[in-house]
C-alpha cells in the first residue's frame, strides 16, 4: 500500500505539463483530419525503497582489526552507510573510519 503521495493530483499535474488537454481536443483531431493516426499515453509508476519489511547484514572482522559490513540495503542518500558504520563502529569498539560498507 502506498500512502504517501497525492497520485491523482500528481497525475493531473503531468498531464497539464505536457499539453494533455490540448493535444486531446486539439492536435489529435487535426492530425487525424490529415490521415495520421496519434495518440499520447501516460503510464504512473512508483518506484519503492527499501525492499521488504527486513533487512540483515554480514559482519566480518578481518586479520587486520578493519571491519567489513555487507548489507543489501539500497540507499538513496539517506546516509545509511555512515549510520551502519557508526552503530558498528560503537557495538565493536573501533573506529568508524576503520568499518567499510560493501
């Protein structure tokens, strides 16, 4: 379910960007008065992050004392690599400078 978007609004708004009204009453009959045979379609989508409602990750402590994290989480520049590092960087007592997000 997806709540967070006005989508009819939003739809209303593309389509009044493109000349939708126009081209429906206008364009499109004049070019089929000419033979030719148009149309415009627009196709809403929403794009989802964070996939499902879990996430798990991989930590590895290599020989040098560095940390490795492997996470699937995608990020959008929310920051989540530098949130992840420092909760690991505190949980294992290291430096957030030496845990790398892969």
């Amino acid at each position: 379910m997806f709540d967070s978007g006005n989508y009819a609004a939003t739809l209303e708004k593309a389509a009044a960007m493109i000349g939708y009204e126009k081209f429906i009453k206008e364009e499109q009959p004049r070019l089929r008065a000419e033979g030719k045979h148009v149309g415009l379609g627009i196709v809403p989508f929403v794009e989802t992050s964070g996939v499902g409602p879990y996430e798990g990750a991989r930590v590895t402590v290599e020989t040098d004392g560095r940390v490795s994290v492997a996470t699937g989480v995608g990020t959008q520049g929310q920051g989540h690599f530098t949130s992840f590092a420092q909760i690991v960087a505190d949980q294992l007592g290291v430096s957030p400078r030496d845990v790398r997000l892969v």
